[in-house]
C-alpha cells in the first residue's frame, strides 16, 4: 500500500511539476512580450498582470511545493541543532517535522473553506470573464500533496533523509 501511495505521489508530482514549469515559462515570456510591446511599440496586452498574479503566479507556487519540498529547497537554521547530542537532535527533528505538519494542515483546511466560498469568482477584463476557480482548486491540490509528502517522510526522519531536513 505505501508502495503505491509513493508511486501515486511520484506520478502527481510529475504532473504538477509541469504545471509549475509551464507557469513560470508564461510568466517570463508574457511578461517579456508585454514589456517589449509597451516600451518599443507603445502597445500592451490588457489583463497580462492579473493573469500572472490570480493565476500563474498560484500555479507556480503551490504546484511546485511538494517537489522544492522533496528536494530539500527550504530554510533551516541547524546553529543550535547541530550541537545537541544525537538522541535530542532526531526528538527535535521529529518535533520540527510533526509541527510543519499541523501547520500545512491548518492552512490546507483553511484554503478549502476559502475555495469553496471563493469558488464562483471571477476575474473580469473589458471582453471575457475567466473564472478563477483553477486557481483557487490548485492551493489545497499542492498543499495536499505537501501534506502527504511530509507524513510519508517521518519515516525518514531517523535517517535524516526527510525533505525537512535537507538543505
């Protein structure tokens, strides 16, 4: 069963790799297009900043959580950790790793009860109107898989091989 909860995870990883990839190359050639259009040709894409800010930029980042978070892409401050003796170092790593937990679950929770109240927004330009619920859905999808992530690596804790402790 963890097995195919790994594989599972591995494949959704993948997938929203692409997404935060695929967010962050729009971003960089819309905002390219735009600021070359408004400085040389006088021109500009209408709504390229909301875009990018309700949608990209949500894309970006919580897509891309669980794999910065695999690869140990964090902030740790080890000063003071790193000179306890060995059995307080890993009940400290096991305390920092059970906390970033709840944390992600309390704000995993709080986003699905503001995409469900938030759910039929929309984010309106002068011609079309487009919905923002992808971008509101993708806050708990990536949280989620956050989530999930650091329970299956409490295991690896003890090996000091956790994505929280890398880095």
């Amino acid at each position: 069963m963890i097995r195919f909860i790994h594989c599972s995870l591995h494949c959704l990883e993948k997938a929203f790799i692409f997404f935060s990839l695929g967010s962050l190359v729009l971003i960089n050639l819309l905002t390219t297009v735009d600021a070359g259009g408004r400085y040389l040709l006088g021109l500009t894409i209408s709504g390229v900043y909301e875009l990018e800010e309700r949608y990209l930029m949500v894309f970006l980042i919580f897509f891309g959580l669980c794999y910065a978070y695999s690869k140990g892409a964090n902030v740790r401050v080890t000063f003071l950790v790193s000179r306890f003796p060995q059995k307080i170092k890993l009940f400290v790593n096991y305390v920092a790793q059970i906390v970033s937990i709840l944390y992600c679950l309390s704000i995993f929770f709080t986003s699905i009860i503001f995409t469900i109240q938030r759910f039929h927004d929309v984010l309106c330009f002068p011609n079309y109107k487009i919905p923002l619920a992808p971008a509101y859905i993708s806050v708990p999808a990536g949280l989620f898989l956050l989530v999930i992530r650091m329970i299956l690596d409490l295991r690896e804790v003890k090996r000091n091989e956790s994505g929280l402790l890398k880095g």
